[in-house]
RNA sequence: UGGGCUAUGGCCAAGUGGUUAAGGCAUCGGACUUUGACUCCGAGAUCGUUAGUUCAACUCUAACUAGCCCAGCCA
C-alpha cells in the first residue's frame, strides 16, 4: 500500500527535485518511558514508509535526555513493537549516545556568548519568565563572563552542586513572544543512575538542544514530530545554527491520530494498568501496540488503518470503524471460516437417524489454498441462541422460528416444530425436524428456507470460551474522570463451542467465525482449553 | 488581552488559480448471496464567514469567527 499524497511527502519530494536533498532520512524518536499505543504507530509507519518510499532511510532513536522518568524495559518492549510493524531501523540509537558530543556543543554556545550558567531556582526562572501576554525579566547571571561561565559549566558537570542548583541557559530573548525562545534552559542537573550512561553524568541536556542535534549529527532530513513542536522549530533551527552544524535538518510538523472510543494519554493508560483494571499494558482492549497484537490485530491491518487516515496539519479524530475496517479487510481472504456458537441452544432433529454424517467443506470459498476439512452434522447439534425466537416478528426475519425451515448451512433444511422449556421460562431445547431432501450440494431448489444459520454438531463440539470486548470507555463526551467513565461490559467472557477443525489451533491463529466475526486464539488457550478473543464483529445490516 | 497553528460532506482526507471538488470510513437505497458477511451498483459538499485581487479562487490577500498549542530544570 503506497502512502497517499500528504504535504510532507509533496515536501520531500520537491526537496528531491530541487536538489535540497540527496536523499530522505528519517527518524523516529520515542521516549524510553511508556508502551506505544496506535497513536504512536502514524509517526513510526509515517516516518518508515516515507522513507523507504524515496529509498531513503529510518533510524530508531531512543530519546532518553531525562534519566527520572525513563527506563530500559520500555526500550525493549518498544522495538518489539516496531519490529511487529515489519520496520527494521537502519540504526538503533540512544539520545544518550550523543552526550559527549551535546556537552561540547554547549561548550561552544558559551564560548560565543549565547549560553550562560544561571543560579536561579526553578521558582525563580518561572517569575522572570513573565507571562503569555508579558515579556520576561533577564536572569542578574545572563552576562557573566565566558570564563566564569565554562568554568561553572564544567563544575556543573563535576558534580559540584545539587540538582536545582544551576541551570545551562541559552541566551536568546527574554521578551520574545515565543516563550520557548526567553532564555530555554537547556542543561540540568540531575543526579540520578541513567539507564544507559549510569552515573557518568549528572548533568543531561534538555530536549530542545539535544534532539536538532541528534538529528544533525545522524544526517536526518526531514524530523518529523506532532503540532505542538510547532513553536519550538525557530529554537530548532537556532540551535542547529549556533552550534554550527554542518548539516542541516528541518522540522516538520503533523496532526496527531485520535480514534474515537479511545484514550491513549500515558497517564491515563498507566492508571488502567496500576488500578488493575486492566490485566497490562497487554491487555486485549488496550489501545498499546502491545494490546492490539495481543486482541489479534494483524501488524498489516495497522499499517492500512494509518495510511487510510492520511496525514494533515489537524489532531484528528479517526473512527474507530475505520481501524476495524483494516482489520476486516486485511482478513477476509486470509482467514479461515469455521462455525462456532457463543451462546448455544440444542437443537434436536427428531427424524434424523442416530449418526454423525461428514460434511466435506472447504475453509474459506474465497481462497482455496486455504483447504478444506470435514464438518461434522447429527442428530443434535448447537445453534446460536439468538438465532432463534418463537414466533417470527417480522418479515425481515431471515433466522429460525416454530414452524419456519431454516437452512442449517452446507447441511440440510429443518423446520422448529416444538420449545422445550426449563423451569424458570427459558429455553432449554428445540425440536426439529429435517428433510432429507434438502440435502446441500444435492441441487435441491424447490423451496426457499427462510433463512441460513450455522451450527456445531453436539457430539464432536470442542468447548470453547470466547472473550468479547467492548472499547474501555463508555461515555465520549463528558468532563467526567475518566475512571467514572469505564465500561462495564468491556471484557465479557462465554462459554460455547466450536467445531472440532479448530481443536489444534495455534496461538495467535486468527479465525472467521462465520456469521460472529473474526476472531484469534488467545495466548493462553492450549488444547483442552481453547480461547478466543474476538477482534472485531463482522459487519451488519441487521438492526 | 501576547505568539503560533488549523478550518473541504457525519469522521478522516486529496486538491498548490481554469477538473463534473479524488478516495476511504460511516449512512441511506438497490443487486447478488448456503455468512443479514464479502462483492457490485447508486445516492450526498461549492470548500468556516465576509470582503477583496483576478477573465477565472477550495486554491492568493485581508478581516472576522471557531478550535487547538505555548508561561516544565518533561518530551
């Protein structure tokens, strides 16, 4: 699937022509310190297809400037991710990577008098930093001298004060109206163990400064990143100047991916996790990466889902049908179909002998190489409860009802003559009869049935539990904390059956089950004990 | 009240001065159907508003309106 046309590629590809470039080089730079969610998979496929569309390049890029809040757990768990995707970076990187070299480059920003060592408290740079519609007062330490400045810059790095102490600050313009441009600080002290680097710093540069230079330094061309960076590409390019890089990346900003249904801020995702509301970041209903292979979304149908979005200047809020939609799509040649029922009713066929007759049936008739296998049919079997009501509501009404022929598919046609009723009112069983006559395949067409629905014969039926899940979140509007707001019947567990083909399924095997949707064979199923999650229902125009 | 960004059918999104304004999702008709699935047909916008520039504007300009972002030693 090619990338649609979006401003970014016409970017590059103009950059191309003129010659502004030699190539594309991309990167994509997530901060070790939470999962990746769907949202996050627009910068990765945006970043790797772009590229690899213009026979450029991706690198992976750990953006790991601030030791507090990361943690390499998530490095791993994150390059799974992107190697699930089917992206392989052309490097993988560590922010940290570039420390000696970021320290330098601060070095020589002093050097040419446009960053200074600043005392004041965190406090205190915040009130002389004025206010949105107020300009900033310049810090008393904004002229020290560029000696007394290397000098505590170095002692800054030597471990010679406390966290807080001292901040590294750039010397712009403390009334600009762009407040990222009054005096950013752009190294702090922090003593605390690094994932990568340990202890050998106690000082790490911020995010503005490291990251034009992290992309300079790889040769990056074109740094993507999401809108609200948009105030920050003049301090991009400032750095980029100052430090006298030789080559030199451009910032471009896009929308971010919201989809309807669904929260994916970190806080809020981290919150489910910590209250056991969810079983992990893995859970089958979380919006994770992690949480959609595990549901049995297919790393294709991701990918479909992010390039049918397309890419704009808007956080946008995609449906989520469209993302089920991928997934159907991407599916519907693929999967097996099998018959399974989730909530069964048995259903007796009082004239049909007392045998199992073999049922030779091909998987999917869509896609052949896909093969067939025998479905069994007896004199009992099980059909969906809600394929069934007592008396036919409706015209529209394609199931079973007393008195109504229905075709059991592939099978024969049967007609409901009698309930068989437990003693709290519901029902128990029903009584049917076939005709022989009827036979599929047998070129039978006298009558119509009224409808076809599918079954799993009683004897050989394989137990089977089967998830169904339903977005986490109840209510979209609301101010309401979000907490409040959780659904009740997001995970709700059945017991059925389902047809013995499927008794040595793989993990993570993925299923059409006709007429109930597509489903995928849980991590935790094993033969004796199958379980299914449902990805997504099929598609319907009933109701 | 400062600065920045955005505004095309219900939701995304092409379109870069002259096209009947792509496409996908959703919706509504209809055909087909041993999945109320799939597939196939068909239906819908004058492009936030108002002015302007132009022979010609969704495409350029201005104003207005609405939404989002920014006052971390987070990224």
């Amino acid at each position: 699937m090619e990338i649609q046309s979006n401003f970014i590629k016409t970017i590059m590809e103009e950059d191309i022509k003129n010659k502004k470039v030699d190539g594309i080089i991309t990167r994509f730079p997530p901060e070790p310190n939470a999962y990746l969610h769907i949202g996050h998979a627009r910068a990765i496929v945006t970043n790797f297809e772009l590229a690899r569309q213009f026979d450029g390049y991706t690198n992976l890029r750990f953006d790991d400037t601030n030791p507090v809040k990361e943690d390499s757990s998530f490095v791993d768990a994150i390059k799974e991710d992107i190697k699930w995707l089917g992206y392989t970076p052309n490097n993988i990187l560590f922010g940290s990577d570039y420390f000696e070299q970021t320290y330098e480059l601060a070095v020589r920003l002093i050097q040419k008098g446009v960053a200074y060592v600043c005392d004041l408290s965190q406090e205190q740079v915040s009130s002389y930093r004025g206010t949105l519609t107020e300009p900033g007062k310049e810090s008393p330490y904004r002229n020290r001298s560029v000696e007394e400045n290397l000098l505590l810059f170095k002692q800054m790095r030597d471990g010679k004060f406390k966290d807080g102490e001292k901040t590294l600050r750039a010397k712009i313009d403390m009334s600009s109206p762009n407040i990222n441009l009054r005096d950013p600080v752009i190294y702090r002290i922090i003593h605390i163990t690094h994932h990568n680097t340990g202890d050998k710093w106690c000082i790490y540069p911020m995010y503005d400064f490291a990251h034009p230079l992290q992309d300079s330094i790889e040769g990056v061309t074109h740094s993507l990143c999401s809108l609200e960076y948009v105030d920050h590409r003049v301090l991009y390019d400032w750095f980029v100047e100052q430090c006298e890089m030789p080559h030199i990346p451009h910032q471009y900003e896009f929308g971010r991916l919201n989809i309807t249904n669904t929260i994916m801020s970190k806080r809020y995702l981290k919150q489910l996790v910590e209250k056991g509301v969810v079983k992990g970041y893995d859970d089958p209903r979380m919006p994770t990466l992690a949480g959609l292979r595990r549901r049995g979304y297919t790393s294709d149908s991701i990918k479909s889902f992010i390039l049918s979005t397309g890419l704009s200047r808007i956080n946008s809020t995609v449906s989520s049908e469209m993302l089920e939609n991928s997934l159907r799509n991407d599916l519907v040649g693929k999967t097996k179909r099998v018959y399974a029922i989730l909530d069964p009713i048995k259903l007796i066929i009082t004239n049909y002998p007392d045998q199992t007759e073999a049922i030779d049936l091909e998987y999917n008739p869509e896609n052949l190489e896909l093969g067939s296998r025998i479905l069994p049919f007896g004199k009992e079997v099980y059909i969906e409860r809600t394929d069934f009501i007592e008396e036919k509501p409706n015209k529209h009404w394609k199931r079973l009802s007393l008195g109504i022929e229905v075709r059991l598919m592939h099978a024969y046609f049967i007609k409901c003559n009698e309930v068989i009723y437990n003693e709290d009112g519901s029902i128990k069983e029903l009584l049917a009869t076939y005709d022989v006559l009827t036979k599929s395949g047998s070129g039978f067409n006298e009558r119509k049935p009224n409808g076809n629905i599918h079954f799993v014969e009683a004897k050989t039926a394989l137990p089977a539990t089967f998830n169904l899940f339903e977005p986490l979140m109840v209510d979209s509007d609301s101010d309401r904390d979000m907490m409040e707001r959780l659904n009740p019947n997001s995970w709700k567990t059945v017991q059925g059956f389902i047809e013995p083909s499927v008794g040595n399924t793989f993990k993570g095997e993925r299923f059409q089950f006709v007429r109930e949707g597509y489903f995928a064979t849980d991590y935790d199923s094993k033969e004796g004990n199958l379980i299914f999650n449902r990805i997504v229902e099929l598609k319907s125009s009933y109701n």
